[in-house]
C-alpha cells in the first residue's frame, strides 16, 4: 500500500522552514504548525494554464476550420448550379421580331410572345430561346390555317416562329443535344380579342 507523503515537509524542506521560524522569532510547536500548513498551500501551476490555453486556441482553430468547411461547400454548390445551368427552358435572352400586320397589333403579338416564353420556360430543360417572330411573312405562311380557324368561331389563331438551342441535357426532352432548331412553330389560341394566348401546340 502506498503512502501519502504530500501532506508531509520533505526533510530539506522542514529544515528550511526551521530556519524560516528561528528568524521570524517562532520558538513553539504552535507556530512552527502553523508556518507548515501555509507552506502548503496550493499555487496555481503554469502548466496547467498554459493547457488552458492551448486548449482555448484549439477551439477556435476548430471553429474556423468549420466555417471555412462550410463556406467551400457553398462555393462547390455554386459552382456546379453554374456548370448545370437552370432545370427548365432559359429565356433570358430572347430577341424579339414583332412587326404589326392586318390581323394583328403589335401589342397582340407581344402577348402572344409572353405566353410562349412562359410555356418554354417551364419545360424545355437544356433548351435556350434565341428568337421569337411574327411579321406580315410569317402571317401570310399561315394565313389560311388562321382564317380557317377564324371562319368556324373558334376565336383568334396565331402561329410564332422560333429558334433555340440546345445542350446536353436536351436529350431528356427529345431534343438533339448541342444542336439549333430553327422554324419551330407555337400555335396560341385565344377565344376573343380580350382574352389571353394559350399555347396549344408546337413543332414542325
């Protein structure tokens, strides 16, 4: 069994502290008790602070490693929404050819314009709209087809021209990839002049 000696003034010690009480005049047992007891005492350790400190240090390098973690994760994210690009038809950029003819006003064929972005905006994934047209050429291709729709009540008819490109994701809609489709047509309807275009058709 092991002894506890912490409590006991090693030999050099108790010598020193002999000394220590000759000179401050303590002669009894009393007072040597007493000078042995404060000696005693315990001091805070250097080390120990020094591990406090390293330990403080250490937490913050971790929560700055953290964050850095984090911030790279949002960087990568980033950078692969760009490389992917948008998940639906982009129409960002689309140039615009409306040219007022006899059955139609320019504000007519710009509606019809919103209403086909807004149908290539929600599908055609891997698909840009380059180009929509309407004009006196493009009315008498189909003059016909819109008249004929005309004749038998069924309200206004409007055929738009097209282009677009595609990437690889294309593929997905039925589209050939990294190619450029152009003449593509969108038939929009509309019941009376005071209604909406709906997109009901589209293709070649």
């Amino acid at each position: 069994m092991r002894q506890n000696n912490s409590a006991q003034p090693r030999p050099a010690k108790k010598a020193r502290l002999k000394l220590l009480a000759t000179a401050c005049g303590i002669q009894n047992e009393a007072g040597l008790a007493s000078l042995q007891f404060a000696s005693m005492s315990p001091t805070v350790e250097e080390p120990a602070s020094g591990h406090s400190t390293r330990r403080s240090q250490g937490g913050a390098m971790n929560r700055k490693t953290a964050l850095i973690a984090i911030a790279g994760a949002f960087a990568a994210l980033g950078i692969l929404a760009a490389l992917v690009g948008p998940s639906c038809g982009n129409v960002k950029s689309v140039e615009r050819i409306a040219r007022a003819t006899d059955l139609y006003s320019k504000g007519d064929i710009d509606d019809a314009f919103n209403a086909v972005e807004s149908e290539f905006a929600s599908g055609f994934k891997g698909c840009t709209l380059d180009e929509l047209r309407y004009d006196d050429e493009v009315e008498s291709k189909f003059l016909d087809e819109m008249l004929a729709h005309e004749q038998k009540g069924k309200g206004d008819l409007i055929v738009v021209l097209s282009e677009f490109t595609t990437d690889w994701r294309a593929a997905d809609e039925g589209f050939s990839p990294n190619d450029r489709y152009e003449g593509w047509q969108w038939i929009l309807t509309r019941p009376s002049q005071d209604a909406p275009w709906k997109v009901v058709d589209w293709g070649y």
